[in-house]
C-alpha cells in the first residue's frame, strides 16, 4: 500500500507544488521511522535462529525477510525519485517567486529614487 501511495503524484487535496513536496517529505519521514521495524524483525529471525537452530525452519523465514527487504528497497526508490521531482518543480516555483519577489523590490526602489 505504501509503494502505491508512494508512486501516486497527486496529492489529490494539495493546492500546490510546495504543498505537495512538504507532503512528500512527511512521508519521506514516515518511511524512514518504519525502517527500524523491519531491523527488529530482522533481530528477531537471528534471535530465533540462535535460540531454536533445529526446531524451526529458515528457509520460509529468510525467503520472506528477504522479499521484505527488496519491496523496501524498491520503495525506498520509488519514495527518493518523487522526492526529487518534487523538488526540482518546487525549485522552479521557488526560483519564479524569486523573480517576482525581486522585480517588486526594484519598482520599490524606482518609486523611492
């Protein structure tokens, strides 16, 4: 579900490019918290392995922490590239807003001279 929200570029309420790169950086954050859950469960699968090495089998274990840590990666991806593309349009936003901004500074100047 998050790879789908991942790749999903609307923000279907954001107003704006700025709007929708901050929302993107939330989640950024978010991603980045839930990290440490697939750490522990890792942690876990060695604690269990060392503590029961004849008792259980591995294999479906490590198949599945395995295809766990290729989705993450894969979203880890997905997340950085929209990261980016939000970041260079915000850039060019940011960069309009600055000409804007200083082509209003002039005016001002003109009409103080």
């Amino acid at each position: 579900m998050k790879t789908l929200q991942a790749q999903d570029d609307t923000y279907r309420d954001t107003a704006n490019i700025h709007t929708k790169y901050l929302r993107h950086q939330a989640f950024q954050a978010e991603i980045s918290s839930n990290k440490e859950r697939l750490s522990a469960l890792k942690r876990h699968a060695e604690q269990l392995r060392e503590e029961h090495p004849q008792q259980i089998d591995f294999t479906v274990i490590d198949q599945r922490i395995n295809e766990l840590d290729d989705s993450w990666s894969k979203l880890e991806e997905i997340t950085r590239e929209k990261g980016e593309r939000l970041f260079d349009a915000n850039r060019s936003k940011l960069f309009q807003q600055s000409i804007t901004n200083l082509d209003e500074f002039m005016l001002n100047i003109e009409k103080h001279l």
